[in-house]
C-alpha cells in the first residue's frame, strides 16, 4: 500500500492519504452554489467509491459542470463541504489538484504545441520526476503515439480529447474529472474514447458527465442525475427504472391519423403520452400489459393501427421522466 504523508497542517487537519486504497475517493456534503440571486446548486449531497465508475447526469443548466467545477476546487461553494481522498477541498485545494485529472467540456489546449512538448509542459507544472518518461507512458496508454509528433491544431478531434485525456493522467491521479468528453466527436471516436476510459478506469475512481446515454449504459456502474440544482436519482445503473412510476413500460403506438389524446388518456395505467405526428409514446404505470386496451381504443375509434410495440423503459426513458 503507497502512503502519502502531507506536510500541510491547518485548522487541527492532519492528512495521511492511502492511495488508490481509500473508501471514499469523493464526498459532497450539503453543496449550495449561488449566481448572484441563482442557485446553481441546491443542497447537493452524494459521495463516491474508489475505483466506481460513475455517470453524472442532467439536462443542460442542471448544475453539472458546477459541481465538478467545485470538486477540482475550479470554484468554491457557497455552502457545505467537499472532500477527495478524505481532504477538504476548501481548505487544501492545491494539494488535491495533484489527486485530481480533470477534463473540462471544452478541452483547453495549446494549439500550437507538439503533442509531446504540450505534455512535458504539464509535467512540469506538476512538478514530476523523469518527465519524458511519464510523457511517452502516458501517450502509450491513450494512443497516441501515430500523432504524437504533430502540432495540437493538425489533430483530429479524437485525438485532440485524447490529448485532454492525456494531460489529466499526467500527474497518475487517484479521481478522473470528466466533463462531456466524446462531445462532438463521429462514432468512431466516441467508440475510441469510451474504451479508453474503460480501460482507464480499471484502476482509478472516475466521474464522468455526458448527454449520450449508450455512453453511461456501456462504462458506468452507477448513475447519479441532477435536476435544477437538486439530486433526483443516485443508484445503481441497473436499477433506475424501478425509480419511475409503475412497471417501467413504454409502448410505441402509430394509428393511420391523429387520434383524440385525452379520450386516449382515459385508458387506465397511462402516466404519460408524447405525441410526433400519428407516432405516440405512453409511459405505462401499470403492471399489467395495456395493449389490449390500446387496440380496443382503436376498434371503437375507427382508427387503423400501423404499429403497437412495448418494451421496458431504458435509461434515457428514465432520464426523462425525472427530468421533465
């Protein structure tokens, strides 16, 4: 077990870090983040693992980037507390950023720098020993090495966020801040950078924030969601669904015209119905199976149903419903 001592002793704090071995890599406690007369974050509280995985998720302006922001001590709240590897961010916020990679949506880099210069210089901004080899592992681990003699700006956007992957690495944190990494990138190098930070995070506590909801399927283990500043989910991946209403159902419906939704709404077990055109979506409340319903509503109605399909709600489904 590597033991780091802290030679930073304030307010009766006196740290011992256990590395990659703690229990808790992040704690929030009671987070309130105020905007002039907004609250950008509402008495937020959760705490994660060493070595989860775990997606961060919210519609835009829930106070995603916020809260990250204020566990790499970017910003400071306005009340309550954080902690990573057991220290007060507040307090110790230098000291934890060499605990902490952090990879913001829009990746800050230097374009104009080669690959390698760029990451010699946060080497040294970490203060590392033997720069140039961490430098070259660092560009094994995430790839880089087919465009690691080029300048920044000649890259694709892949490799641009793998370069931000890269920086964040440099100084081996124990806690992976990663805000929308794969935004904006084609398929290809969405699949490229979410079998990095798999592989990343086979060995380090990562927190990551997307909209792509394959994206938290595929690497999270769990799923925490904020809604206008407040936590409305915290659980595991695989069992958000029993958070909605009912049995967690979502039947496709397409009649051959636009049928009456409130004599539709009617049908006893639908919680909710979305409408494109004559395609509409029912959420389902009800544990029995309503299409039988559904085709009654058509018989009596002179409506020609085109399709009638059911399936149990997935994440985005449950994404929605808490935050709508």
């Amino acid at each position: 077990m590597e033991i780091f001592i802290v030679n930073h002793i304030s307010k009766n704090y006196t740290f011992t870090l256990q590395a990659k071995n703690s229990t808790m890599s992040v704690t929030v406690k009671n987070v309130t983040r105020l905007f002039g007369k907004q609250k950008a974050l509402d008495e937020v509280s959760f705490s994660i693992n060493s070595g989860e995985i775990v997606g961060f998720l919210g519609p835009n302006g829930a106070g995603k980037s916020t809260m990250m922001k204020i566990i790499t001590g970017y910003l400071t709240p306005s009340s309550g507390s954080v902690e990573v590897c057991n220290i007060p961010v507040k307090e110790h916020s230098l000291e934890l950023r060499k605990k902490i990679g952090y990879l913001p949506e829009h990746n800050p880099l230097y374009l104009d720098m080669y690959v390698r210069e760029y990451l010699d210089m946060v080497g040294g901004i970490y203060k590392l020993k033997n720069i140039k080899e961490r430098t070259e592992e660092i560009i094994g681990i995430t790839g880089l090495n087919p465009e690691a003699h080029k300048k920044i700006g000649a890259l694709s956007k892949g490799y641009r966020q793998r370069v931000g992957l890269a920086q964040a690495l440099i100084p081996d944190p124990e806690v992976l801040i990663l805000d929308e990494p794969t935004t904006g990138l084609d398929p290809n190098q969405i699949l490229e950078v979410r079998n990095l930070i798999t592989e990343i995070g086979k060995d380090k506590t990562i927190m990551l924030s997307t909209h792509i909801m394959q994206e938290v399927e595929a690497i999270c283990e769990r799923v925490i969601i904020i809604n206008r500043g407040k936590i409305v989910a915290d659980e595991a991946a695989s069992g958000l669904t029993s958070l909605t209403s009912g049995s967690g159902t979502v039947i496709t419906v397409e009649f051959n015209k636009l049928p009456n939704i409130d004599r539709l709404k009617e049908i006893e077990g639908i919680s909710n119905i979305e409408s494109s055109g004559n395609k509409i979506v029912i959420s389902s409340t009800s544990e029995n199976d309503i299409r039988p319903e559904i085709f009654r509503f058509a018989v009596e109605n002179d409506l020609i149903l085109l399709e009638l399909s059911r399936e149990e709600k997935d994440l985005e489904a449950v994404f929605h419903e808490l935050t709508m």
